[in-house]
C-alpha cells in the first residue's frame, strides 16, 4: 500500500519543499503515525499540540491518558504545547484555533481516517489561519494501515474499549497479528470500525520507530462498568533504547 499517494496531505506545493507542520497529538495510534509519515517525507514537525479537556465526553478531542503525551514528545524529542479546554462543543475549536495561531508553522497535520466531523473543522480553522491541513490516512484501506504501523515497529496498547464485541480483555492488550485477526471478525460480527475511527476503541502507543525512549507502563488501574471501560494509567517511565 502506498501511503504517500493520499493527495489530500502531499498537495502539489508540499511535493517541492520541506513543510513546517504542527501535529495534532493524543498518544493514540493514528496521530502518532501521522507524525511518522510525515518525519518520513522529510517534513518539520515542529510541535505536538494537545488540547486537554476538562470533561470526559469530548466531541473533538481524545481524554484517556492524555496526561502522558509531554512524556510521548519528549520521546520523539518534538516541543510540547499543551492548552486546556472545557470541552464544550463548537467552544473547543476557538481553544484549537487560539493555540495554533502562536505557532510559526505552514500547516497542522491530524490523524483523521475517516471522521468527517473533526476534519471539516480542522481545515476550516486552518483556512482562517492561513494554514493547510495534512491528513495523511484520510480515506485509506483501514486494516492496511494497522498492518503499515505494525510493520513499522509501533508498539500499540488499547486502553479503553466502548463496543459491542470488545470485551475488558481487549485493556492493556497490545495490537499484534491475532488482535488484528479478532478485530476483523468483530468488525464484521457487529459492524464496528475496525480502526475504532467511529470511538469503539481508544489507544496508546509506547514505542515506535520516531522514539529515541520508550514508554514503560509501572501501574495502572482498570475501570469496568460491564459494556466499556478504559485503562487509566498512574505511573510511568521513559526507559532508553
């Protein structure tokens, strides 16, 4: 699969200069592999922003353990900016767009697949900035991208699960080839989307080939309320390479 053919993050100018880009980040899977693609083709990532709601029920932003992305920029060595919001729908944009307008960059990069909702408003505030928006794994084969980060060396746990089909058994288990396998078949048991694009599942990622650390989880504690549930993570350690 080639991802670098997703004209909607390489557009023609992009192909002819490096670009300055800040990455939209929670730690999660598809923002992380953003940031990789991106560092790929040769593009500054200047920034990991992440906006910290103060509700758990976001309409734009991820919450599980969001705590722990300044210890995921350090360990892809890339400055932290952190903004808090309430977290009130069409409000959190205005906290998106007032840090993004501090930053000295060409454009945001996200990690949106398939969530029209979110990526509309990104470009919108994009375009009243004067910036671009890159998402490089809109609309690409979803299983293929699992499989792409796999194969790149991310090391990738679910840390909360909100799903028919994912049962407490799917917390603290890393994606691997049998989890992907199982995925495929509860994505086509219960319809859910295989990537957890539509929130059937959330994710952490501790290493990847873009760390100079990994993450290192010492303690965590398990919520459960019978049909969803998260890992929510208590202490940690960046361990050398």
């Amino acid at each position: 699969m080639d991802l670098y053919a997703n004209q909607t993050f390489f557009s023609e100018a992009a192909h002819h200069r490096a670009m300055n880009v800040a990455a939209l980040f929670s730690g999660g899977k598809d923002s992380t592999y953003a940031v990789y693609l991106a560092q790929q083709r040769g593009w500054n990532v200047k920034y990991l922003v992440s906006l910290f709601p103060k509700v758990d029920d976001s309409y734009m932003f991820h919450v599980p353990n969001i705590h722990l992305t300044p210890m995921l920029a350090e360990a892809m060595e890339i400055e932290f900016i952190k903004k808090e919001t309430a977290g009130e729908k069409e409000k959190e944009l205005e906290d998106l767009k007032e840090v993004l307008a501090t930053l000295d960059v060409d454009g945001v990069l996200t990690g949106a697949i398939a969530s029209n909702y979110q990526r509309s408003r990104i470009e919108t505030i994009c375009q009243e900035l004067g910036l671009t928006c890159h998402n490089p794994l809109w609309h690409l084969e979803q299983k293929g991208i699992l499989e792409e980060m796999m194969s790149a060396g991310f090391r990738i746990m679910f840390v909360g699960v909100y799903a028919e089909g994912l049962s407490t058994d799917w917390l603290g288990r890393m994606l691997d080839a049998d989890a992907l396998a199982e995925l495929e078949v509860i994505a086509e048991t219960y319809g859910i989307n295989i990537s957890g694009e539509g929130g059937e599942f959330e994710t952490l990622v501790l290493d990847g080939p873009n760390f100079s650390k990994r993450l290192e989880i010492l303690d965590s504690v398990t919520e459960w309320d019978g049909m969803s549930g998260f890992v929510q993570v208590t202490e940690v350690e960046l361990v050398e390479k």
